[in-house]
C-alpha cells in the first residue's frame, strides 16, 4: 500500500536513517523533524524545530498517514543528576508536544507510534515478558520508561491510533550498539560479559522498519507492542555468534567487576550490558508479522554479509 505522507520526529538519528530510508519507497513523502536543517534528498525532506514549542513544523502532522517520535537523549551514560534530567526532559517534553499539536489539529495523523524501550521490563531469567502478562521493573531506566509512555497516553487523541513501541536493541552497522560490540569482538574481547547468562532482547534493523511498516497497515492494532526477535538468547550465545559471523574464534570474557570500572571509564552504567532482558514479541506474532531475521545467526549472517 502507497502511504501519502510519514513524519519522523527526531528522525535524524541512527534508527530514524533507518525508517527514512525504508519508507522512501512507500510513500510520496517522508518529513524528518530535526534541530538542523538538512538538504532534500528524494522525497526525505528535513523541517527544523526544537522539540519544545510549536512552530510552522506542526503543519506537516496535517493528514499525515504515520507519525513516529524517536526523541530522547541516549541512555548510554552516567546517571548524574545532569543526564537524568535530560534523559527525561528529551523524552517527555516533545511527547506531550506532539499530544498537544495533534490535540489541536483537524485532520491529525492516522496513527502516532512513540517508540519506547522493552527495558520497561524487569529483570527476567525465569520466563518472558509479553504486553499482556508481562511485570514491570525497577529502577531508573525504568521510571523513564513508565513517564515516557505516560505523557504518550495522558492525550485524548481520538482520531489517531497510537502505539508505544517497547524497542529491543536494534543491530545495525551504522550506529547504535552492535557497532560498540563488533569492535569489542575485533579486538579479542568479545567474550561473555559478566555471567553472560543474561537474557539479550534484540531485532535487526530491517525488522524495527518492517514491523512499523506491518503495524500501520493493521489498524486494529493499538496500545503496547514489543518490537524484539521473536528468539531471545543469552548474553554468552550473543557474543559468540557475533564471533563465529565476523571470523574470530576467541573472546575475553569480562566479568562484572571489570564492566564497573570500564563502565565509569566510558561514562555509562554497567545495568544496559548486565541486565536480563526477555521480552516476547506476542503482538507482532499474533497478528502475523514475519520476522526477516528471527534468529540470532540469521541476523549475523546479513551483518557480516554471508547470507
């Protein structure tokens, strides 16, 4: 199906890149919403604003088919009193900028996905953690994640169906972690970290685009959805099928205590690698959604060209 118009909002990032280009070919138009100013290319075009107050941006909403908001500061840093402010302000501030500009509008977007985090989830070792019978945690991350997806839903909208999009960690090799990882492996450390016995929810890149593309062709789904591969495995099984994919038959493990101080050393917290993550995609396989890259060693295979 031909879509009229998709806007990204903070679409300028590495999975925004993603989105743009994938929907390129689907749509007459795609509108990135960014800080800076960025040259046409196709039919991609960039509008500026900054996320905090309304602007001659907020027409491009105007019968939009899909609106997707990727705001908010990279959690991949130390949580001082500074990066948690900005952490949630990131998030919240242009949520409920969207809510109030759709609020206003006449003919909003068909469908609003705000994409949000499956670290929403607790600590799961024992079973996974679908939309429906899934238990929230806590923690920081996780009071980040409850207030994101509350200024998500606290807007009336009712002429826009909306979808908070509970995101796994999208491999890629362009941006985001998996580049992080593919250089720990190149560097002989790509070894299990910590235990490795935590649980990995993950999703390759063309997966991320391709189920947003499947969830607005099928409006009646709304609510929360868990975006991760339907196969989710450990942390040791992780790193090692990244080794056997890009040829490296050996790997430094990292225990916790070393993680601690490479953590403070590279300003992040030792909770994004160490914790369990298990997070089921029960919506996406309900419906029908077919996974390009179910599987750990499928993904890997297209990463490191050996499909």
């Amino acid at each position: 199906m031909k879509h009229r118009k998709i806007v990204l909002a903070g679409g300028n990032g590495y999975l925004g890149s993603v989105l743009a280009k994938y929907f390129s070919s689907k749509a007459d138009e795609v509108i990135i919403l960014a800080r800076k100013a960025q040259a046409k290319t196709n039919n991609i075009k960039t509008l500026v604003w900054d996320g905090k107050n309304m602007g001659e941006w907020a027409y491009s909403l105007q019968g939009a088919d899909l609106l997707v908001n990727l705001c908010g500061k990279n959690v991949n840093c130390r949580y001082t009193e500074k990066n948690k402010k900005e952490i949630f302000d990131s998030r919240l501030i242009p949520t409920r900028l969207l809510g109030r500009a759709i609020g206003e509008m006449e003919n909003p977007p068909k469908l609003w996905i705000n994409i949000t985090s499956a670290t929403i989830y607790r600590h799961a070792e024992d079973h996974p953690q679908d939309e429906f019978t899934g238990e929230i945690g806590e923690g920081f991350s996780i009071e980040v994640c409850k207030a994101w997806e509350n200024s998500f839903f606290e807007t009336d909208t009712p002429d826009t169906r909306k979808i908070a999009l509970r995101m796994g960690i999208v491999l890629g090799l362009k941006d985001g972690a998996f580049p992080r990882l593919l250089n720990l492996v190149k560097l002989g450390m790509g070894g299990k970290q910590g235990d490795g016995e935590q649980y990995m929810s993950w999703i390759h890149e063309e997966d991320a685009a391709g189920s947003i593309g499947w969830l607005l062709d099928h409006p009646e789904i709304e609510g929360i959805v868990n975006c991760t591969a339907p196969e989710v495995i450990k942390n040791h099984v992780f790193m090692r099928s990244i080794r056997k994919a890009f040829g490296r038959t050996f790997g430094l493990p990292a225990p916790a205590w070393l993680l601690a101080i490479g953590a403070k050393i590279i300003g992040t917290e030792t909770e994004l690698i160490l914790k369990s993550r298990w997070v089921k995609p029960a919506v996406l396989l309900h419906s029908g959604f077919d996974f390009k890259y179910g599987k750990i060693d499928e993904a890997m295979a297209a990463l490191s060209g050996k499909q």
